[in-house]
C-alpha cells in the first residue's frame, strides 16, 4: 500500500481533508523521530516500539582497488511490533 | 534520554507542532497507527509511510528446536511479523544530518585474514541490506514527490491570496469566463450529440451489422468448399458401390462389411452434409451405364486368372496404379474368384503394411482401405469411362487425405518422441535425487570447518535444513558459534 493510499484511509476515518491528513502524519512522524532521535523508546500501546538502534561500525574490503573502508556506525529507526499486534496477526 | 515516551507524549507534542487541540491530536495518532495495524491485518504485505519507512509483513517459517530440559527435537510454530525499513532521510535525521561515509584505509597483511573472516561473516547480511537499501529509494523518490505535489498546492494557496487581494483581477476572469463559457457548452453540446447519432443511428448499426455478415459469409463459404471436397469424396465412394451392388448381387453380404469401414475413412462432419443433388445426378448416369455394360458383360465370359495376378502387382503401387481393362465374369464363378480376390488384396496388404510401418504409422492404416474400396469395382469391371473417371478422383482425395494424415502422424510421433525424452528426464532425475537421498544417512561424525563456512551452511549440507544449527551449537563447546574458527573439528549429532 501506497503512502497516498493510506492517507486517504485515514482521511476516511477522521473526516479530515487530505491535506490536513499531509500535515498531521508529518508532523506525528516529526514528534516520534524527535523523540527517538534524544535516545527515547516511543511505545505505542497494540503497535509496537520504536527505539534508536546503534549500528556498529564495521571495515569492508573493496575488490577492485584492494583497499579497507570503515564504514562508520549509524543510528537506525528501530521498530519491534508489540505481543498484541503479533496475536493480532496470527489469529488463525 | 532513554526515556520511555507512549503516546500520551507524542499526542502532546504533536498537538503543540500542529496547533491542534490535544484531544484532535490524540485521536489522529491512533487513527494513524490503528490504520497501519488494519491494513496489515487485512493481508497487505506493505505499508508505505512517507517520512518514516516501509512497514512490511514477513513471514517466518517454521524451525527446528532442542528442548533444553530433556533434549527432546520440538518444532517452534512459524508465524508472521511486521518488519520496519526506515526511511534514508530518517537515518540521515537521527545522525545529525552529518555523513561520513567511509574513510579508505590500507591494512597491512597481518590484518587481511582476519578482515576477510570478517566480512564472510557480513555477506549473509547484505542481501538484505540492498533490499533495504532499495526500498528507502523508493522512498525518497516518493517523498520527492509528494514535495512537489505540497509546493504545487503551496502556489495555488499564494494565488488565491494574490486573487482576493486583487479584485479587479477576479472580476476580468468572470467576465473572460463568461464570454468563452457559452461557446464551450456549445461545442460540447455538438459533440455529445454527435456521440449519440453514431450511438443510436440504425444505418451505423446496419453497417456493423454487415461487416459481421461479410466476414461470417466468408468464413463459411471456406467452411463449404472444405465439405464440398469432402462431399465429393463420400459421392464418389457411393458411386462405385452402386456400381457393385448392381452387378454383383451376390456380394451384397460382403458390402455391408465395406460400408462399415468408411464412416472410419471420414470424419463426421463430413457424414453428416454430402453434397446430395450432384451425386443423384451422375449415379443415374453411371447406372444406364453400368445397364448397358452388364448386357455387354454377359456376352462375352473371359477367364479372370491372370487378371487377379495383375491387380496384385498393381496393389503394390497403388498410387501410380490405373484400371485395366477387364472382362466379365460369370454369375456363378463370381463368388469364387471374389475370395480369392480378398485373400490376395489382404496379403497385398499385409506387404503393404509392412513396409509402410518404417515410414508412417498413419499412412498404413490408410492403405488398406484404398485397396478395398477399388477392389469390388474390379471382378466386374464394367463401367470403364465411369469407373477410371470416378477411380481417379477418388485417388487424388485419397492422396491428398494420405499426405495429410501423414503430417499429422509425423507432428504425433515428434510430440511422443518429445514426451519420452521428458519421461526419461524425470526418471533421471529422480535417480539422481534418491541417490542423494542415499547419501545423506551417511554423513560422517566430525566436519572440520573451511574457510568461508558457517554453522547454518554445514547445517544445511549435512541435515538439509538451516533449523539443526542450534542441535548442532548443542553438542559441542564453541567459544563463538558465530565465528568458529577454521580447521575447528565440530561434531555432527
């Protein structure tokens, strides 16, 4: 499903326009990296949690010019879903 | 930092970013979360957010597990999950914007072996990381997008201010409107009722009407002449049996015999529409012919012998073969010579037989129902320009029907010769797969690691399946099961 599609699923459910719908997920998004991005956990209760996940930096090899890169350690938009969105989905 | 924030805290945060009452803003960051939880749950396999990532269902597959308190084999249940791939501006968020990609740095060789183990271990993971990579560019170019979509709303926004600050403007534009508008309409009107005629007119119907007439007319009239030939055929067939059933009332309980053959000779289409005028026409020619010639016949009795001998030799090369004249026979010695004539036709048949059975397994079966049905014209002979004219149309659609079927034999015997190839593919593939399978109980005790492999890959080698790994963690001592070292003797339980 399509970003547009699933705004405008939204846009059915609340009764707003669609680009009220634009502006309220960008900034829902907005509030949840913000948080995530001062190294909060974000739980939201049947959905799941959203955390900072720490990737570690790591060294490849590059074949063609034979040398080493370090490919330096990021932070990632982690998600773990919730126990009830997992029952959820596994119902049958 | 490290905090636990629920959505109590970002329902107030957004309410103070979007200016919204605190219960608006907690409302739409349910919708917005339920909604992603329903369409999953409804079987779709991915949610795409803009701004954020790609929610997608995966599902996990069954596995192999040891019960730790008894060592029992349990199976854990798969099941499905919901996998998250942020989006590239997303990670580029949380890192501050700030990239370093990548710093080179030559090693010296010391480190080469341990870099390489390194990256052997990485290489498992980097499908997945160009799947992930690939889906957070689908990303930016939808965000892009969709930028430019706001910036496009953006303008027409400032333009409906620039509008209502500048009425002197938006009257102009009403009264442009109102000049051009009834011209439109007018034309539109024209068009639509140009729509209707070709609609509704019964000429444009009639015309349709026609052409599916003119096509049908010539599908049929191909149709025809197809029946037509087979027709004539059939007619001509019907002919030379008159012929017989006139002169040789004696062989009537032989003809039966022979009427039952044919319906073989044609397909059923054919049976069903012969062409039934013509055919009256010229059998009544062809019996005051065959009157006459049974006057003549009787006149004048000659000895057959040597032209059963003839005709035998003539059956060898039915193709090319032509009527000769022959004399009559008696009523009575009739009987006689027509079994004799049969037991030779069928001998010439069998050689027949044989011998086309290396070329053709189709024409064969053909060739035998041509000797017959020239045969019974043979003992009585009478209706020479008839019969030689009859006998020889009757060839040529012979003919033509003996190279027809004999392409379809040979398309036959392509298609078997393809089928048992596939057959004798299959069975050896399945040799090949039991003989694995034979393989398999055998595995040896110990394995000792190789550059390059892991415990899943060793799992699978020996067990065929990645789910003995833990079994295999299990009965040995590994400081790192993830990073075994090579030449390390592991023992296969």
């Amino acid at each position: 499903m399509t970003n547009k599609e699933f705004l405008e699923r939204i846009s059915r459910k609340t009764d707003l326009e669609m680009d009220e719908v634009k502006f309220m997920s960008a900034s829902l998004i907005e509030a949840v990296l913000e948080g995530v991005h001062e190294g909060d956990s974000v739980t939201i209760q049947g959905f799941g949690s959203f955390e900072p996940r720490v990737k570690a930096s790591r060294k490849i090899y590059n074949p063609t010019s034979k040398t080493y890169m370090v490919v330096p350690s990021k932070t990632t938009l982690g998600y773990k879903m919730s126990a009830a969105l997992k029952t959820q989905l596994n119902k049958e | 930092m490290n905090e636990k924030l629920s959505l109590q805290n970002i329902a107030d945060a957004l309410a103070q970013k979007a200016g919204v009452s605190k219960k608006a803003a907690d409302a739409f960051s349910k919708a917005f979360f339920d909604t992603i939880v329903e369409v999953l749950a409804t079987g779709e396999d991915a949610v795409k957010v803009k701004g954020m990532g790609t929610f997608k269902l995966v599902s996990v597959g069954n596995r192999e597990s040891v019960n730790v308190t008894n060592g029992e084999r349990i199976v854990i249940p798969g099941y499905k999950k919901v996998a998250f791939t942020p989006e590239e501006s997303v990670v580029e968020f949380l890192n501050g914007k700030e990239e370093i990609r990548a710093e080179s740095e030559v090693h010296t060789e010391s480190e080469v072996h341990t870099e390489s183990e390194v990256h052997t271990e990485k290489e498992i993971h980097t499908e997945k990381e160009i799947h992930t990579e690939i889906t957070e560019y689908t990303g930016i170019i939808e965000t892009e997008a969709d930028n430019l979509s706001a910036i496009s709303a953006r303008d027409k926004k400032i333009k409906k201010e620039e509008k209502d600050d500048a009425p002197g403007d938006e009257e102009a534009i009403d009264a442009l409107i109102q000049v051009l508008e009834p011209v439109h309409v007018e034309q539109a009107q024209d068009k639509f009722a140009a729509i209707d005629l070709v609609i509704s007119t019964p000429e444009s119907v009639a015309e349709l009407r026609q052409q599916y007439e003119e096509a049908k007319a010539k599908m049929e009239s191909a149709v025809e002449e197809a029946r037509k030939a087979n027709a004539e055929k059939m007619r001509l067939e019907k002919l030379l049996k008159r012929l017989e059933a006139y002169e040789v009332p004696e062989s009537a309980e032989e003809l039966p015999a022979e009427q039952e053959e044919q319906p073989a000779f044609d397909t059923s289409e054919e049976v069903e529409t012969p062409v039934e005028q013509p055919a009256e026409k010229q059998q009544a020619v062809a019996e005051t012919q065959t009157v006459e010639n049974v006057a003549a016949v009787q006149q004048q009795p000659v000895p057959a012998k040597s032209e059963e001998e003839k005709r035998q030799e003539a059956f060898n090369r039915i193709m090319s073969e032509r009527p000769k004249p022959e004399e009559p026979q008696e009523e009575k010695n009739g009987k006689r010579w027509w079994i004799i004539a049969i037991v030779a036709l069928l001998l010439a048949a069998i050689l027949f037989f044989l011998y086309r059975t290396f070329q053709n397994i189709e024409a064969v079966e053909e060739v035998p129902k041509v000797e017959r049905k020239v045969k019974p014209n043979r003992p009585d002979k009478p209706a020479k320009p008839a019969s030689t004219v009859v006998q020889d149309s009757l060839k040529k659609a012979q003919q033509a029907d003996s190279i027809k079927k004999a392409q379809e034999a040979d398309s036959i015997r392509k298609a078997f010769v393809a089928d048992s190839l596939k057959k004798a593919e299959k069975a050896e593939k399945e040799r090949i797969a039991k003989e694995e399978k034979a393989k398999k109980p055998a595995r040896p005790a110990t394995h000792v690691m190789q550059r390059g492999e892991s415990l899943t890959r060793i799992s699978q080698k020996y067990y065929g399946t990645k789910d003995s790994v833990r079994a295999i963690i299990r009965a040995n001592t590994f400081k790192d099961p993830n990073n075994v070292p090579v030449g390390a003797t592991v023992k296969l339980p």
